[in-house]
C-alpha cells in the first residue's frame, strides 16, 4: 500500500511510499482525509506522526497526471483542500517528520501540522510558478514571515531546514539517519499526556491563530484554476515532464 498507518504506545504512524518521489494522483490526495481523520478519532492514539519512505518526504502533486488530464485539476484541488484541512481539524496533535524534498502539497502538509522535526538534508519549496500553478502560500505563512513566504514563492527556491528552523518553522533539526527515532520520541513525550486535555488543547489553540488557514488556501485555489485555464499553465507542465526544467518565458 502506498500510504500506511500503525498504532502503537499511543502514536498513530502514517508513512508515504509512493516511488519514485510520493507525488501524489488526485486519487490518492482524496484518499487522505480520510486517513487521517481516522487515525485521530481513535481513543487510543494522542498524536499522529507523518513520515515518508524514499527519496524525500513529499514532491507534491503528480504533475504528470495534470499534463495528462488538466480537466481533473478541481479533484486535485479538492483533495488537496480537504488532506491540509484533514492535518489541521485532526483531534490531536499531528507531527510531521521530513527529510530531503517537501515539495507543493508537502509544505500543505507540515504548514497545516502542529509541528515539524528535519532530517538535516531537508528543504522546503514551492515551485509552483514553474509549474503553471498556485497554492500553498496559506500553508507557508503558518510557518514563515511574509517577506521570506514571497521571495519563496516568486523564485521557487529552497528554504533548507537550517534556514527553517532559524526562523521558527522547525521544532529541531536532526541527522537524516536518526530521523524516524527523534521524531518518535517526540511524539512519545506527547504520547503520554492526557487524551483528553490534548483534543481540548488542539481545538483551543486552533481558535486563536489570527487567520483561518483554511479560507485562504481556498482564496489560492481561485486562483489555481485561472491559471490553469491559461496557456502559459500548459506549456510549464510540458516542460517539466519533458524536461524537468522550468519553461522559459
């Protein structure tokens, strides 16, 4: 199975094995909520942990299908709307483990969890202007100041977890080979809490964040469509399955 989940000591484990790099089909974006929601409406787990097998933690969306069948971009939306909003609305917290690549839908990912461990190798990105695309600025603002969520966003750079963890999106930074353990042991520290106090504290905290995440990730996803009703949306997906390279414009 590509996505996978196990329960034990209270943590409830969802790891991504999706070769070659956990890009993600509408389809299996769909399938998220679901999971998640799941996992954390079970009374015996307090926290869930998001990991992924493979190259790197998440590349995104499957641009491939989009290039393919760029009439199924409001599925992907949806799915990809529902999986952050999944993260966020989970009963208890939800920590998120990455290493190498957190690419597009990754940053929805850890922008929407409670909190993040890096394997040192890690880096955020979203290319999403290469790849005729929008989104997930909303999910970046949660974790980064304005002016670095921009200069991000317009360049498609890499934030390397360094970087991340200086400007407070990062709980630690740790050795990739000791990712998994570290990530665990945090979670094993919430583990132990109250299951009780921790759903409460989840939705407290949530209500008092100055913005709904939520809405404005909607806001993007207008704007998503617009852009991929344009030509310009096209010729960047060509070229990136044809070349892996950014169009020049």
């Amino acid at each position: 199975m590509p996505i996978t989940t196990t329960i034990e000591n209270r943590i409830a484990e969802i790891v991504f094995d999706v070769p070659p790099v956990n890009a993600f089909d509408s389809e299996t974006w769909n399938s998220l909520p679901a999971i998640i929601a799941e996992a954390g409406r079970n009374p015996q787990v307090n926290v869930v942990l998001i990991r992924a097998e493979g190259r790197g933690f998440c590349g995104g969306v499957d641009i491939k299908e989009m290039q393919a069948h760029p009439e199924r971009i409001t599925l992907l939306n949806r799915g990809n709307y529902l999986t952050f909003k999944g993260v966020r609305d989970c009963e208890v917290p939800v920590v998120v483990a990455v290493h190498s690549f957190v690419i597009g839908g990754g940053i929805g990912i850890c922008g929407a969890s409670d909190t993040i461990i890096a394997a040192d190798d890690a880096y955020f990105s979203l290319p999403e202007v290469d790849r005729g695309a929008m989104g997930g600025a909303s999910h970046l603002s949660r974790m980064l100041p304005l002016h670095k969520v921009r200069s991000a966003f317009f360049t498609g750079g890499k934030i390397p977890a360094e970087e991340a963890y200086r400007l407070g999106a990062v709980e630690k930074v740790v050795p990739r080979d000791t990712l998994i353990e570290e990530a665990r042991a945090f979670c094993a520290v919430i583990a132990s809490k109250s299951r009780k106090a921790l759903v409460i504290a989840k939705e407290a905290l949530n209500g008092l964040e100055p913005r709904d995440v939520d809405r404005g990730y909607r806001w993007e996803q207008g704007f998503t469509l617009e852009m991929y009703m344009h030509e310009d949306s096209q010729r960047a997906r060509d070229a990136f399955v044809e070349t892996g390279k950014a169009a020049k414009f």
